[in-house]
C-alpha cells in the first residue's frame, strides 16, 4: 500500500512545511540571482535604488508587467513599462520550485490526485503571500540622469531632477504568479521521471514523457552551451560585469532564441535609444533602424553582420538528431516510426510556443520636459508563432524519426538492452 500524505512522515505540520520550504526557497534563488545579475549590471550605483529593482526584477521574472512612473515637479513626466522575462531568474525559479516539490515525493511512484492538488494549493497560497510581500519594496522612486544635457540642466536649474519609479498592479501580481506557479508544476509532473502520476495516468506516462524529457533536456543543454559561452567571452572581451549580466539575467533569451533561429524561426522588433538593458551587441546591430520601423531577426540578418551565425544551423541539426536519439531510447521498444516522430513533434511544437511566448520584449522609457520628448528609448521583440511552430513540429517529426532509427540499431546491436 502507498503511503498517504499524512503518513509517510510524522507531524502534523509537515505538508505545510514541505509547501513553505518550497516558496521560500524558490523566491529566495530567484532573489539572489536577480541581484547578482543587476549589481553586474550596474544597478547598484542607483541612489536607494537596488531592493526595489531586485524586487521588480523578480515579479517580472513570473511574468508580471512593471510599470514605469514619475517626473520632475511641474516640468517632466516620466512614462513606461517593462514586458520582459528575465530568463536566467525564471529558470532557476522554476528548476528550484520543481526540485523543492517533488523532494517529500521522491520515493514514490504513485500520488493520488487529491494529494498532488493539495499539495500543490498550499504551495500556491504560501508562493501567492510571498509575492504581496514582494510588492511593497517594488514601490519606489528615484533620481535619474536622462542622458540629455539640456534636460539635465534644465532639471537641475528649476530644482525638478527626473524621478522614476516602479508600479505593478495586485490583478496581474496574483493571476500571473498562480499562472507561473500553476505551469512550472504541469511540466514538471509533465517532465521529470521522478514525479509521480495519479494511478489513472500511468499508462499515458511512456507516451508522453521520453519525448517531453528529451526536449526538456535539449532546452537545459542549449542554455549549458550558452553559459560555457558567456564565461569565455567574459573573460576574454574586456567588459567582464557587462558580459555577466547578461549571463545572470537573460542567458536562457539569448539561447533559446538562438534555438529558434536555428530551427528557422524568425521575429521582428526594433532597438530605439539606450534603456540599459542587457541585449548584446549582434542583436541591436541588427534590430537599431534610423527611423525606427521593425525589422526581422532571422539568420540571415544575424549572417549579414557576422557570417558564423550559420554554424547555428548546424549545432541545431545536431542537438535535434540528439534529442531524437535520447526520446527514442527511453520509450518502449518495438513502437511505429510514426509514433516516435508524432511523440517529439508535439513536444517541440509546445516547445517551440513556450519560447515565443518567454522571449517577447516590450520596453519603453519616456521623459517629457515642457512638453517635448527629451529623452527616451524602447525595444521590442515579437515572435512569428505562425511560422515557428510548424517549423518546430517539422524539425521533432524529422528527429524523431532519424532518433527511432539509430535507436532500434543500437538496440540490435547490445541484445541484453531493456
């Protein structure tokens, strides 16, 4: 007999614990590395400044719109907002929450529903008070330079120095962290070979998590690839903290846009003034315009500034035939091709959705002095998903066959296989 909830350790309090340790834990990775990431940023240097950054940093890393507000006494007003994931801080989040979750379950197979639900609501209380809390130091305002002379001077003359400060709304704190927290478990049961599944849903785990696995594993492994990368070139391109930044607020972005040029995907947006964000030199060279339109990113425009963009090409083709293998040898044996192809074209197709959806960019920053536009700058960053994920499901149907291939020979070849 399956032990139940409240048998398989002493206490009464412990499902309450287990959920506690489970926030807490995952709020406090993410908060570590969001402040990391922005003191290597330079964010320290704003005057009173870096908690309620790192705050805003963390809402936003759950998918929280930011809110960008101020102004100068009677002569500026500050307008904006930030629509960003900060990936680096929403990977470690979602990896911690999935690892803390699943710890009091590790030594079972089956959950009954009703465990995994509860479970999975007191978390989400606990996870939903952390973030209420998380609000009140995201709340500030302060000084900035707007980067234009005459603003500045004109700030400083009348005694109006530009305020910025940050605002989120409860709505969207409460619907989008449950919404963050809620997806982060699916994949996870989804995903990860230790969770366990509802007796119901057994027979649905061999068709559903080899493939879902294997591109899991392909997204960890692109964003290992990259940080191995980011490292080299910090240590060796003269801007150290820069690069770093970069590294610790949105490696997995720039890694799993570079997956998606791969596959041949592409997006479109523009890069207009300075807002201090982290976006490599490559990407604003191919996204800065003169008047500011759209412009696509694809590889080819990523060629035309650096022609070894086309390796990506070839990585890809690579980690896919890897990530076909992978799904294969952990699926039953003896399966249709079809299956293993339909299997990993599903699950690259969703992928492929996440990583649009995850690395879209909506930021501007605004400063309007005596009614003129002093200082400013935005970027946007927009995927085509109609192109993109049957592109995806192409490129998994195609892995997933050349993986059942290799499989079966290998299989052929170590006979005591099981």
């Amino acid at each position: 007999m399956q032990p139940t909830e409240h048998s398989a350790r002493p206490g009464r309090w412990t499902p309450w614990a287990d959920a506690l340790l489970a926030a807490l834990g995952t709020l406090a990775a993410m908060t570590a590395l969001a402040a990391l990431g922005l003191w290597s940023a330079g964010a320290d240097q704003l005057p009173g400044a870096f908690p309620a950054v790192v705050a805003a940093t963390v809402l936003m890393a759950v998918g929280v719109p930011v809110q960008l507000t101020g102004g100068a006494a009677f002569l500026a007003e500050a307008h904006g907002g930030l629509a960003a994931l900060p990936l680096s801080v929403t990977l470690l989040g979602a990896l911690t929450l999935a690892r803390l979750f699943l710890r009091p379950l590790r030594l079972r197979a089956v959950a009954t529903p009703g465990e995994l639900a509860a479970r999975a609501a007191r978390t989400a209380v606990l996870w939903l008070a952390l973030l209420l809390l998380l609000r009140l130091p995201a709340h500030q305002s302060f000084t900035v330079r707007t980067g234009d002379p005459l603003a500045d001077s004109l700030g400083a003359a009348f005694g109006a120095a530009p305020t910025v400060g940050f605002r989120t709304d409860l709505p969207p704190t409460l619907g989008l962290g449950l919404l963050w927290l809620a997806l982060v478990l699916l994949l996870t049961m989804l995903a990860a070979r230790s969770a366990p599944l509802p007796p119901a849903l057994l027979r649905y785990r061999a068709a559903v998590r080899p493939a879902a696995h294997a591109v899991l594993t392909l997204l960890l492994g692109t964003v290992a690839l990259a940080l191995v990368g980011g490292l080299v070139s910090a240590a060796v391109d003269g801007h150290p903290r820069q690069t770093l930044a970069v590294v610790l607020l949105a490696l997995p972005n720039l890694a799993w846009l570079a997956l998606g040029l791969g596959f041949g995907a592409s997006w479109h947006g523009s890069v207009g003034g300075d807002l201090g964000l982290p976006v490599p030199r490559l990407l604003t060279d191919v996204l800065r315009t003169q008047d500011g339109r759209d412009v696509t990113l694809d590889l080819r425009a990523l060629a035309v500034q650096d022609g070894r963009a086309w390796l990506l090409a070839l990585l890809v083709a690579v980690l896919l035939l890897l990530t076909g293998l992978g799904a294969a040898l952990h699926s039953p044996p003896g399966l249709p091709l079809r299956r293993y192809a339909a299997q990993l074209a599903a699950a690259l197709a969703v992928a492929m959705l996440l990583i649009g959806l995850l690395t879209r960019i909506s930021a501007e920053v605004g400063l309007s002095l005596l009614g003129f536009d002093a200082a400013g700058g935005g970027v946007s960053l927009t995927p085509r998903l109609l192109l993109a994920v049957p592109l995806a499901a192409a490129w998994g149907a195609l892995a997933g066959l050349l993986g059942a291939l290799a499989a079966r020979r290998l299989r052929r070849r170590t006979p005591d296989h099981r």
